[in-house]
C-alpha cells in the first residue's frame, strides 16, 4: 500500500497520543500533538494551492517544525524533498532547479501557522497562485513517492534518489525492528541531520514509528549531546564514527550520565572496529557498526541482539535483502574474493529524478544496485568493505564527490586544472584534498582557493587542504592520474 508508512505513523501516534514524542531544550510534544499539528499543516500546504502528488521542499534543521512539514506534507498525497540547511545558495539552487517543487517550505511557515486561522498568505520562499480546498487530502493510497533525497552527483550535478513510502515502511520496520529493537519506552537523540537519509530514519522515523520519543539536536557538539544524554535519559544513540570520537575526547564525558544508553548506532562511512572497541571499554556501550547509503537506507547491519562481531566486517544482509559480489562482467563471485557489492533491497530507490541514463546504470532491471564499493561475502555472509571503485570521499559520515568541487574550483579565474581526492583523516575518515594548477600569471594562493570553496561550498564539502603544482599528472591518453596524486611516490 502506496502510503502504509503514514498509516503506520498514525496508528503509532494513536496507542499513546499522550506520551512525548519530540523533545527539545525548549519544550515537547506528544505524539498526539505532532498528528494534529501535521494535519492542521496538510491543511495550509492545500490552502496554498498544493496537491497530492506535488513535490514540495523543505529546508529545516533538527527542529518539531520538520517533523510536522514532513507528516503534513505525506497526509496531503505530495512528496517531501528535505533539503541540507548547511548548503551554500548556489547548491541549493542547483537542487530547486532540478526538484521544481510547488513550495519551499521554511522553519518560520510551520511555526507561524500553529496561531493563525489560515495560511493563506506569506509562508515559503516560492509561492503557488491560487487556493485549492482539503479536499486533496485523500483516503485512498496516494500514488507519489515518499521522498526525495538529494545527494551529490558523481557527475557534479546533485542526483534526487526517489524513494516509495513502501521503502520507507521496510526501511523502518528494520530499523526498529532487528536493528535497534526499539521499544515505547525508548529515547532516541536525533542531532544526526534530518535531511539525511540517517538522521531521517535511524532517529526520527524509527523513534515515531515505534511509539518512542526523539531529542532534537539542532547541532552537534559534544558537550551538547551529552547533557541532552543526561537529562532526556536518552537510550539509544545513533552516530557516525566521528561524533563517537568527538565524544570521547570530550572532557566532559566523564561526567555525563550515560547510565539509560542501552544501544550506540553507527552509519554512513564504515565505523572502525578499534573506535567501537574503544567506546565500548570506556562508557560500556556497544555500537552496532553497518552499511547504507541514500539509495538503499541501511541494507547491511549487525543487529541488535548480535553477541559477536567481527573486526573487519561490517555485517550482514538484513532480513529481506539480499548481497552478493560481481566481477567486472557481472558474474557472481565465490565467498571471500574481491568484487563489486551489489544489494537487492525492498527499501531501494525508484530511481534518480530526470536521470534515467543514471538510474539504469546503477539500478538495472533485475532489481540489483550496484553499490560501487568493492567488497567481499564471507559463506556466512559478513559483508567486508576493501575499496571503492568510484571516487567517492566519505567525510566524518558525508558523500562527497571529487568532481563537484573540482566544479567550483574550475570557476576560480586562478585556475587551470584542479583535481580533488580523498586523503586519510584520523578522525573523519576521510579529508577532501584538492590539486591545483594555476593560469600562467596567476598569484593567487592556497588559503585563497580554501576560502572561495568555503563561500561555494557546504561546510562538509570544502577542501581544507590545497596543494599547488605546476600541472596535473596525466597518462598517455590525458587523464588526470589521481593515483598518484594520493601516493606521489
């Protein structure tokens, strides 16, 4: 059933209308609260001329005023594109361009309408013309995506993985279900982005789909988190490998109270065994380590009733996904060799939105997503990661493609030629480096060419390092050898 997964949020909200389901510094809100506040926005987003099956933006950090933009906008039948608030205009305007919502809507225009009558007028930074009445709001299955989740394009363009709200509903059954084993009773924090396919599921969806109450983080830091851990008597934590290293050289882990937390969650770059060994032996928490992406949700996890993992894996198929490792050719490969990770997942992607020669060269026909990461299958099915066979960076937890920032360099009036790899970082994973050759005559210096990235770019995204050669390694037949940029040996 097309909208299952809003079924699902109501049914939940319904068991327990009265138990807290946000909580902030500022305030709460029920479970109940949270529907009745959605429906009365479905109610505006129609007033303003949206419609079930209409796209509609949303640009909101880690606050209630999400959570009800979210839900309002699936009541109403329209797909919701949660957009980073961290991107530059230009990024952003990149993704409006590409997504053509009918509305973009801000923290201000959920807030604004809990005291007024109608919604009529002001609200988002794009305005429709015209009313339509509530009656778009339909009782029959919806026929529109759940989602839209913008990541960054291989090509330098952003892609738009459409996702159904079936996708949603497996997604969520696994998180709370085998992964997180969440209860009502449970507290998640959520200070992961909520625009990200992590932050989305793993602490808002998962915690309001079980009956369980979210702690809204707007911005991570560690003294921050910790003192929400104390005193929401959070009880499971998810995280990505450098909030969990922040975290413990944080002073003030010591005297926080982390006595509730019962479960750690890692996602998005591959959390190392020594950091979740580590964590483990100073707050006695364990991290269930595992493996997803925006396209996929998270195919690949230890689970929560696990009692053994192993260093070098990062876990198995969940239940109702299926992995294997293919050769250059597409054969299926035996039990520890080397291929390309390829996952079938009820919780994949629809495709890219207005790419399809994207879309068939990831996703084909036979349902298989080819992942990019070069990976081995142990016969009891351990997923071990070895590589990537794209270029992408992962930094403390974000996708970063080389070629988008190559983009914004390229339009330096400095610049020749620039190539970006990804170079270790101890606690991020990954640093983004950028190589640059300058136009002859040109002065201009590293810490510049950082600054004009940093102006362009989202934070996550910029280079820090920038290194200045006289050309750009190349082969026989032209093409940058950024191999040897990572080893000039």
């Amino acid at each position: 059933m097309a909208r299952s997964f809003v079924r699902r949020l109501e049914a939940a909200a319904q068991r327990a209308p009265d138990k807290a389901a946000l909580l902030w510094d500022e305030g709460a809100l029920t479970h109940g609260e949270v529907q009745r506040r959605a429906r009365a926005f479905a109610e505006r987003l129609a007033e303003r001329g949206v419609r079930a099956g209409d796209r509609v933006a949303v640009t909101i950090p880690n606050r209630w005023t999400f959570a009800v933009a979210l839900l309002g906008g699936w009541q109403l039948g329209a797909t919701v594109a949660p957009l980073d608030p961290l991107l530059k205009r230009d990024e952003r305007a990149a993704i409006l361009a590409d997504l053509a919502p009918a509305l973009l809507v801000e923290s201000s225009d959920v807030a604004a309408g809990e005291d007024e009558a109608s919604a009529g007028t002001g609200g988002g930074a794009l305005g429709v013309e015209g009313t339509r009445s509530l009656q778009a709001i339909p009782d029959a299955p919806a026929p529109a995506p759940a989602l839209v989740l913008y990541t960054s394009g291989s090509t330098g363009r952003p892609k738009g993985a459409v996702l159904s709200h079936a996708a949603l509903t497996f997604a969520n059954e696994s998180w709370t279900g085998p992964v997180m084993r969440l209860t009502p009773g449970d507290v998640v924090l959520a200070t992961l982005p909520l625009s990200h396919s992590f932050g989305l599921n793993g602490a808002l969806l998962a915690s309001l789909s079980a009956g369980a109450s979210a702690v809204l983080v707007e911005r991570f830091s560690p003294e921050g988190v910790l003192e929400a851990i104390s005193r929401h008597g959070v009880t499971v934590l998810p995280g990505v490998a450098t909030m969990f290293r922040r975290l413990l050289e944080s002073p003030a882990l010591g005297a926080a109270d982390l006595s509730r937390v019962r479960l750690a969650v890692s996602g998005a770059a591959p959390c190392p065994w020594e950091l979740a060994e580590e964590w483990r032996q100073r707050t006695g928490i364990r991290i269930v380590r595992g493996y997803g992406m925006t396209e996929l949700f998270r195919p690949i996890s230890y689970l929560a009733r696990d009692t053994t993992e192993s260093p070098e894996a990062i876990g198995r198929a969940v239940p109702g996904v299926e992995v294997r490792t293919v050769d250059d050719a597409g054969r299926v490969l035996p039990a520890g060799e080397v291929g390309e990770l390829w996952i079938k997942s009820p919780a994949a992607m629809q495709g890219y939105l207005n790419d399809p020669e994207e879309t068939r060269r990831v996703l084909g026909l036979d349902g298989w997503f080819r992942t990019g990461d070069l990976a081995t299958l142990s016969a009891d099915g351990l997923v071990r990661i070895v590589g990537r066979k794209r270029e992408r960076i992962l930094r403390g937890g974000h996708s970063v493609f080389p070629q988008e920032v190559e983009a914004v360099l390229l339009t330096h009036p400095g610049v020749a030629e620039a190539a970006v790899v990804g170079v270790p970082h101890p606690t991020l994973g990954e640093e983004v480096h950028a190589f640059v050759a300058l136009r002859p005559g040109a002065g201009t210096a590293a810490d510049e060419l950082v600054l004009y990235c940093r102006e362009r770019l989202a934070a996550f995204k910029y280079p820090r390092q920038i290194t200045i050669v006289p050309a750009l390694p190349r082969s026989a037949t032209g093409k940058i050898l950024k191999s040897s940029l990572r080893d000039p040996r």
